[in-house]
C-alpha cells in the first residue's frame, strides 16, 4: 500500500507499506521541527529500532538454553530445594 505523506513546507513524502494514523501524525507533527531536531528524533529511532532487532535476535538464539534454566527451576522447586524469594533477606 503506498500512500502520500504531505509535510510541512508543502513538501511530500512517500509511505511504502502500512503505517498507523498515529505514527504517520508524528512525523507529520516532527516535519515541522528544525531539520537538527529531525536529525536527532531520526537518529533516535533508528538506533532504538536496530537494538530492538539486536534483542529480539539474541533472545530467539537463547531459547533453547533458557528452556533448560527454566527446566532446572522447575526441578529445584519439585526437589524442595528451592522457596519463594525474600527480598528483605539480601
């Protein structure tokens, strides 16, 4: 789907893809800043994008050995060898 993004100073903008009402008000609402002030926001998001991709991808590697702690949680529980966590107790 592609879409038309009018911005401030009669510029437009191309939008391939969806994108939510509230996402596209934001950069409607962002056009109007400075272009440092855009810089920065752009920045901002792309880094936060790339570490959310960068966390998502090293919790999908972890799976496997995150079931395994979790396994070895549950068995600790079933043997008695573990008990609810007391935080006053640190």
């Amino acid at each position: 789907m592609t879409r038309l993004l009018r911005l401030s100073g009669g510029r437009r903008a191309v939008i391939l893809g969806a994108m939510t009402q509230a996402l596209e008000t934001a950069f409607a609402v962002a056009s109007k800043l400075p272009q440092a002030e855009q810089d920065k926001i752009a920045a901002w998001l792309l880094e936060e994008l790339r570490d959310e991709r960068t966390w998502d991808d090293k919790f999908a590697k972890s799976q496997d050995r995150l079931s395994k702690l979790a396994d070895e949680a549950l068995a600790e529980v079933a043997a008695g060898r573990a008990g609810e966590f007391d935080p006053s107790s640190l």
